[in-house]
C-alpha cells in the first residue's frame, strides 16, 4: 500500500507542479544538487573533494511535446559542456522518454546521438536510465541502434523484472547499473514479493561482478552493500571492477565512509526544478528511504505538504471507488 501511495504522489500532476513552483521553500534543495547547472557543479565539485564520483541527471521524464523534449536537450548538453569546462569527475544519466521516446522514436535517436556523440568528444559517459516496462524494449533498442558507433554508453537493469537475468546477459559487456526498480509493475512482468526481487537483485549483482565489465551497485541498504563487500573479497574482484551508489541526500554519512574506504564511489545527482515525481519514486523503491532522509531532508512546510498528499490521494481513491 505504501508503494502504491508513492507512485500515485508522483504521478499526481497538481502536486508535481506546485512541488516545481514551491520546491526550494519545501526543502527540495536537500533532495536536488541545484535548479541550474552553475549550482550543480558546485554542488559535484563538493562531492569531488570527499573522493566521490557523480552522475548528473536533468530531471524530468514523460515529454510528449517536441519543444520540450528539445528543451531538455539542450540542457544536458550544457551539463556535458560545464563537466568538461571544469574537469569534474562526472558523467550524465537520461531517460528517453525526456528526449522524446514517446513522439517518436527516431526523433528520440537523433536527440540521443547528438548527446552521445558530444559527451563521446569530450571522454564522458552516458547511461540510460530505464523506465517502465512500456519503455523497457524500445529504450533497449536504442541503446542496441546506437552501440554500434559509440562505446561511452551504458544502462541500468532492474532486478524486478523476470527478463532481467536475460538482459544483464546479453549486455554484460556494457557498463550496467543494478537497481531493484522504481515503477508499479503488473505479475506478468515482474516480482510483486519483496523477497523475490532482492533475490534477484543480488543474483544479478554477483553474476555482474563475475562476468561483465563494470558494475554499479545502487543501493542505500546497508545488508547489500556489506553482502558485497564479502563477495568482492572472497572472489578476488578489484575495486576497480565496480562502484557502490546512492542519491544525492541519502546516508551522506556512509556515502562518505565507502570513499574513505578505498571504494569507488557515485552519487547520483539530479538537478532541476521537476523532483517532485523522481523522489516520490525514491520512496516507492524502498520505503524505508524516508527513513533515511526524514531528519535532513524535511522541514516542518515538507512534511505538512506530504500530509496534505498523501490525505488528498487516499480520498481520491476512496471517492473513485465509491
């Protein structure tokens, strides 16, 4: 129930764009590195100094008007410039439905490969983030159109989908991030048990580190990532095979301890005024994150307007029954 609560708070569109309008008064800026790119690089030349790598995401997803998928082009374009300007340790994390997958998917290609092929010029890599099942296989495809001229890409699977030990197999010569996943997933397609999916989550983690070429472990679960830290030292596997990360605001505390260790690091930084639905999503992953961030991420204004969500979406779906 809590999962589903989330997921309808980010799908909620009233709620979306008083979060854009309201954000900083809220206390996004705890949950988001920045509104602009000047204040995002800051905020990765911060992370820099501790040891900590980033990946940068323009937040936003679900376009289906040209100007703006254009618009979110041209923005990520501008980070991809700033990290080479400033020679942060960076690189740059997008969802294809940003740049257009829903309008049309050669229109999509051809805003990705301006992308890629400029972060390609500069030495910085892209990944794909993926999205729901519906934009599963054509953002796969994508990846599948444009791996045939550019290396600096990767992608992300997620351990709640049944195809997720035949994807990771299939591009385990590409840098992949290992998520649980984010989205509500009907059974035909995914694990619906909590127990099932971090099974296969940590299935997927060790037969990546085992066989395929880079390996980033995205979890704020402290079980994992010492699970991990067992399974690397036991099977011989260098640091530099792999990286553990987390989202920006999250477990600051042990996001710095694991640099201090010797591992490799990355925080996965989002930035723009649109953070309303990919934290809402955050806390649908794992619930238990709003534990993590409660204390340094909520003020009294948050956690009142997520009082007032949350009542609202309950009585909305109670009315929609009746």
């Amino acid at each position: 129930m809590l999962k589903d609560l989330f997921i309808g708070l980010s799908e909620n569109q009233i709620l979306n764009s008083a979060a854009k309008k309201y954000g900083l008064k809220l206390g996004a800026q705890n949950v988001v590195a920045g509104t602009n790119v000047e204040e995002t690089i800051q905020s990765i030349k911060e992370l820099n100094a501790h040891g900590i790598s980033c990946t940068v995401d323009n937040l936003g997803e679900f376009v289906f008007q040209k100007e703006e998928a254009l618009e979110a082009k041209e923005q990520i374009l501008a980070v991809i410039e700033a990290i080479h300007e400033h020679g942060v340790d960076a690189h740059i994390s997008l969802k294809p439905s940003q740049l257009g997958l829903d309008i049309d998917i050669d229109f999509c290609l051809e805003n990705l490969k301006e992308i890629v092929a400029k972060a390609a010029s500069y030495n910085i890599f892209i990944n794909f983030d993926m999205e729901n099942h519906a934009r599963l296989q054509p953002s796969f495809d994508l990846l599948d159109e444009l791996s045939r001229d550019y290396d600096n890409i990767g992608t992300v699977i997620q351990a709640y989908f049944f195809r997720a030990v035949e994807d990771i197999q299939k591009y385990k010569n590409f840098r992949l991030r290992i998520v649980k996943g984010a989205y509500k997933e009907t059974e035909e397609y995914a694990y619906q048990d909590k127990t099932e999916i971090d099974e296969n989550y940590i299935k997927l983690i060790e037969w990546h580190l085992l066989n395929g070429k880079f390996t980033s472990i995205a979890t704020h679960d402290h079980h994992v990532i010492n699970h991990v830290k067992q399974f690397v030292k036991d099977n011989n596997i260098p640091n530099d095979k792999f990286e553990f990360q987390m989202l920006y605001g999250f477990r600051k505390d042990m996001q710095l301890q694991l640099a201090s260790e010797g591992y490799n690091f990355c925080t996965y930084v989002p930035f723009g005024n649109d953070w309303y639905g990919y934290f809402m999503r955050r806390l649908a992953e794992r619930p238990q994150n709003l534990n993590l961030v409660v204390k340094q991420v909520f003020n009294k204004k948050t956690n009142t307007m997520l009082g007032l969500a949350a009542g609202a979406f309950a009585l909305g779906r109670i009315t929609k029954k009746k």
